[in-house]
C-alpha cells in the first residue's frame, strides 16, 4: 500500500478543458455568491441615484442650471442582413430598395402597427416618424422626434422592429406563392402525362407523337422539379435587414426640431424631389442647444444600478475563486490519490436528489447504469485480489475462508452503507453467497436497503443470526446493542468478531459496514478479522487531510487495504454516454415503465487468465465489458481461492 506523508503536495496541472469544467462546477456550487452581491449592488446603486430636485433648493436653481433642450430625437439604425446560401447557390437575401422601404416607415402599416403596440393615436406616430435611407452605407434610419425623450425612444425602436416584421412577413408570403405556382405546374404536368400515357396504352400502334410529347412533358417536368428542390433546399426566407444600432434620445434645437416636422409633413427629399428648407437658427437658441448638449448630468437610477450590478458580480466571482482557491475538499480523482496515496479504483457518479434520498438500489433498479458498471469494477477488483492470496494470507488462514471486506470511510455521510448493499448486490448476481453484518451500532442504516420490511427490529435471541433479505443469495446480521444507550462498544466488537469466524465457512463473501474510521475505534478493532479493506471517499465532502489520516492509520495498523471508491465523482460523468447507449438511456429519459430485469456481468471462469495487476500507485484496471447476464439457472459460485 503506497502512503505519500507529503500532505502540502501541489495539485496536478489541468488540462484547459478539464480546468474550465473545474471552475464551472466551482460556479455551480456556489452560484448564491454571485445572486446575492448582484441584488445588492444593484439596490444600492438605484436608491442611491442623486434626485434631479431637491427640496428648498427650487430658486437656487432656476438662476444657476444650465438651460436644457426640450426637444429630442431619436434614431434606430437598420442595416442590410449578411445573406445565407446553400450547398446550390441560392441566397435567402432578397433584394432591397432603400428608398422604396424607408418610405414604409412614414405611412402605411408600419405607423398603424407601432401606434397599436404602444397605445398611441395613429397620427401622432406618422407626425413623429421619418425614413431615412443611407445608400452609401446600406442602412436605414427609423427617426421619431418629439418633446418626450422616452416616448420617441419607443417609437423609433417599435417602428424599426415592425418594419422588419414587415418585410419578413412579405418574404415569407412570396416563398409561399412561389412554392405554390410550382406545385401548380408539377400537378398538371403530372396529369398531362398521366393522360399521354393512356393514350399511348389504348392506341400503341399510332404512339410515335404522343411519345414525342410524352418526353417533352418529362423533361418539362424534370425541370419544374427541379425548381421546387432547389426552393426546398434554399435557406428560410429573410427580412434583408437587421438591427444595427439602437434608439438613443438626443436633445436638438428648436429650429431642427421644426424642420424635421416640416420634412415628415411635406414629404423627404428622395420622396418629393425638391429640398425642404432649413429655418435659420438665431445665436441664442443655437448657444442653448450647444450647452444643453455639453451638459453633464448625474447618472440615473438604472445606470447606477447596473454598475452596482456589475461591481457585485465582480465581486462574488472574486469570492468564489478565493474560496475555491483554499477549498480543502476532495472533487477530483487525482486529489484523492495525491492525499491519500491510495488508488482510485471506482468512481460513482452523482446520483439526482431524489435518488440520493431513496432506498432503492442503483444495481437493481438499473443494472446497466453506471453507478452499477462501477460497483462491478469494485467487485472484479475485489476478485482478483483474493484469487491471488495465499490461504495464509486470510485473516484466519482457513484452507477455504470466506473473504471478509470492510468497507470503511474517515467521516460520516460519505456512501459506505450505500456501496456496501450494492456491493452485496453484484456479488449475489456473480453466484457468491452473500452475509452482511452491520457493524456501525450507533447508526444502522444498511437493514434499509437491503430487507422489504426495514422496520421491524430483531429480538436480542437472533440478533446473531443471518437474515434474508429481498436480494437473493445475500443475508444480513443486525442488531448488536442498536437502540441502547448503555451499549458496551467492546462487548459489540466482541460479539462482531464471534459472528464472522462462526460465518465464514457458510458464506462466500462477509461484507463488513463499519463506522467511520476516525470517529470511532470500531472499525480498527476489526482490522484482524479482515481480509481487504475499502475505503470510501465522497467527493466535495472528505478533506485531504480526513483521507491522508485514514490512509496513515491503517497503514499503521498493516491493513490490506483494496483501494478507494469515489463516490458522488462528477468526472466519471464523460462515460455515460458509452455506458446508456451500451444497455439503457439516461435516467431522465427512460419512460414509464416496467423496471429492467435485475442481473449483471458473469464473473470470469475459473479457465479466464488473471489480468495483469497494476504498477503501484496507477489506477486498477477496469474489466472488459460485461456480458449479459444468462437464463435464470443456479449458477455455480464464483471460488476466491
């Protein structure tokens, strides 16, 4: 067993992809970090936005603040969309005049659509609005003016947004009638030809021009449907124009406020032809829209509150990188080795929370998941190594022992009662009888998974006795000193120790759930007794300093120790995918339905070479893919020795 002592050990480098996966999952974990400083920096910054008025102040500053425009105008800019072709050619992008749709903007649908959506009277929309080609750069202004800033603002980009809806609705409508004339044509042509064929048919020795026109309906036809191919594989039809930049009110003039209204009253230049006049502005309103324009003026209540917004996001990505930084918690198969210098020879994906929370076993509810693909990883591990014990390597040195596996972890709540029905499980569908014997008296838990009725208690006279529970060829032990305060620890280990030497000619495999090794003594009291030991690790809740001390303790003691069990790992989530479509979809896409048939991978023949064991320190190797479980036989138990 290979211990590394050096516990200030770096992490591994990561890969980019595997170090973008790790800081995500660190988002994901901690995503209230940044919900919380976001709301807040953006509450402090909207209630702490300065008032434009303060009380007492009115006639300060009417002498002293700047005089500001009381008109606006705003522009929405609209530009040509790039155009999409396919694999033939054709281009979704139609062609578009300028003039001729800027022109939509000042009449017709465009004004009636935009006042509807807003709740304004139609012609005060067609006063405000003005179109505006720019054929030199390919764009559209969508212009609206008016005393309002936030209104015009409206306006110009609800006008913008129903002039594309416009277009794209026409565009539609002609791919349409397109796609219609051609059909048209292909059911005459058909029934041209359907009428020349019977003709031909009735009449075949008088044919030579109704072939001939036959095959010029066919090459008609062949040439339509050619047509309607390439209009069915042509891109979706598009508007020709996309947004490029949107409204934004601007205080102007007076004098430049009443020449646009006199432009939308009489019409554009690129509409009547003739220029409209310009109204000359006087130095006075000219030197007042010039510094109503300069004018610096607080920041509002919205844009203060997206700074706060943004500054409190900041800051909690902030956090969460630091507490990431100094998180001592195990999340990667790599940590787990480097910490306790043991090897990873399992790793158990996350389950969903409500699965987190059942009873129900992962190898039977699905056997072809990869939670049950793991725990058999676990069970041909545990084969290999006992078929290459010597019989004086048992702790008892029978000449035909059971194997005794302990299953263990540093800390409670990381999976060991868990990986210990389980376990139970793959090893009763190899052909092994199977005796579990609860040894953590102070919180049994494993009764609930493996017996249908889990609440009916033992009496203290069978308490030692094997119990059936709802797994075949798997049997349980509970009850020493459960459910009494006055329990006596070493008369329970005793008692413990009784049980698995009387058990071990009757069962192939005793599965031991302990306590947590570093919570209670229990577990090291049954070290001699043990043939292998298993430890279990949960990501994102054992320390590395809880699997370092696990791993020196029993290192101290000489313990046979198998390897780790990764258990809630999600890392092992990239094999899924091969593991769903080898045998049974995703939990969150498997229907209703009757449950999978329970079984799993026969265990190799007595015949089946070893594989090669490991180099110390590397992972163990996983077994070949299992084969399908066989008929409903008895099966011959699998021989450790």
């Amino acid at each position: 067993m290979r211990i590394d002592t050096d516990t200030s050990a770096p992490r591994l480098e990561l890969d980019p992809r595997a170090r973008l996966r790790h800081y995500v999952g660190a988002f994901r974990r901690r995503w209230y970090l940044l919900l919380v400083p976001l709301l807040i920096g953006s509450a402090l910054g909207w209630f702490t936005a300065p008032s434009t008025e303060k009380p007492g102040t009115k006639a300060k500053t009417a002498t002293t603040t700047i005089p500001r425009a009381s008109f606006y105008r705003a522009t929405h800019v609209l530009t040509r969309a790039a155009a999409t072709t396919n694999v033939n050619g054709s281009s979704n992008q139609p062609e578009v005049n300028l003039p001729q749709i800027a022109y939509l903007v000042n009449t017709g649908e465009v004004p009636a659509r935009t006042a509807e959506r807003l709740g304004l009277p139609v012609a005060q929309v067609e006063a405000q609005l003005l179109g505006l080609p720019r054929d030199q750069v390919s764009s559209i202004e969508v212009t609206a003016v008016g005393e309002d800033p936030q209104q015009i603002t409206a306006v110009a980009d609800t006008a913008a947004l129903e002039l594309v809806a416009l277009l794209q609705a026409r565009a539609d409508a002609d791919r349409a009638a397109q796609s219609e004339s051609i059909v048209t044509q292909l059911d005459d042509l058909s029934r041209q030809l359907s009428e020349l064929t019977a003709q031909i048919a009735a009449n075949p020795l008088n044919s030579s021009q109704l072939e001939a026109e036959q095959r010029s309906l066919s090459n008609q036809y062949s040439m339509v449907y050619e047509q309607f191919t390439n209009l069915a594989n042509s891109p979706p039809p598009s508007a020709g124009l996309t947004t490029l930049q949107t409204a934004r009110a601007k205080p102007i003039s007076q004098a430049t406020y009443r020449d646009t209204l006199q432009t939308i009253q009489n019409g554009p230049e690129y509409v009547t032809g003739t220029t409209t006049p310009t109204t000359t502005i006087s130095p006075e309103e000219a030197e007042a829209a010039a510094k109503a324009t300069k004018a610096s003026k607080p920041a509002g209540a919205p844009t203060r509150a997206a700074v706060g917004g943004l500054t409190g996001l900041a800051l909690g990505v902030g956090m969460i990188l630091l507490l990431d930084r100094f998180d001592a918690r195990l999340r990667r198969r790599e940590d787990v080795e480097t910490a306790s210098g043991l090897t990873v020879i399992a790793e158990i994906p996350r389950m969903k929370r409500k699965a987190q929370h059942s009873t129900d076993l992962q190898t039977l509810a699905h056997p072809r998941s990869r939670a049950a693909e793991a725990y058999r990883v676990v069970r041909g591990a545990a084969i290999y190594a006992l078929s290459h014990m010597q019989p004086s390597s048992y702790a008892n040195g029978s000449a035909n022992p059971a194997a005794v596996l302990m299953v263990t972890s540093a800390d409670p709540g990381e999976g060991k009662t868990v990986t210990v029905a389980n376990l139970a499980e793959v090893f009763a569908e190899g052909g092994l009888d199977v005796l579990v014997i609860n040894c953590d008296f102070r919180r049994p838990r494993v009764h609930k998974y493996l017996l249908e009725h889990a609440d009916a208690p033992a009496t203290p006279s069978d308490v030692t006795l094997p119990r059936p529970t709802k797994i075949p060829r798997v049997s349980l032990v509970t009850g020493f000193g459960e459910g009494s305060s006055e329990t006596n620890p070493l008369e329970v280990v005793a008692e413990q120790q009784k049980v698995i030497d009387a058990q071990r000619g009757n069962f192939d495999v005793i599965l031991l759930d302990t306590a947590p090794f570093l919570a209670t003594n229990d577990a090291s009291e049954l070290l001699p007794r043990t043939d292998l030991v298993l430890v279990v690790v949960r990501s994102g809740k054992t320390t590395a300093e809880s699997a370092h001390r696990t791993a020196e303790v029993l290192q101290r003691f000489s313990a046979p120790v198998l390897g780790v069990v990764f258990n809630a790992s999600d890392e092992s989530r990239g094999a899924q995918y091969y593991y769903y479509g080898y045998g049974e979809a995703p939990d969150d896409q498997r229907s209703a339905g009757p449950s999978a048939p329970t079984g799993g991978p026969v265990p190799p023949s007595p015949g089946t070479p070893a594989p090669v064991p490991p180099a110390s320190g590397s992972p163990a190797p996983v077994p070949p893919a299992p084969v399908p479980p066989a008929p409903p036989t008895s099966p011959e138990p699998v021989s450790l020795n």
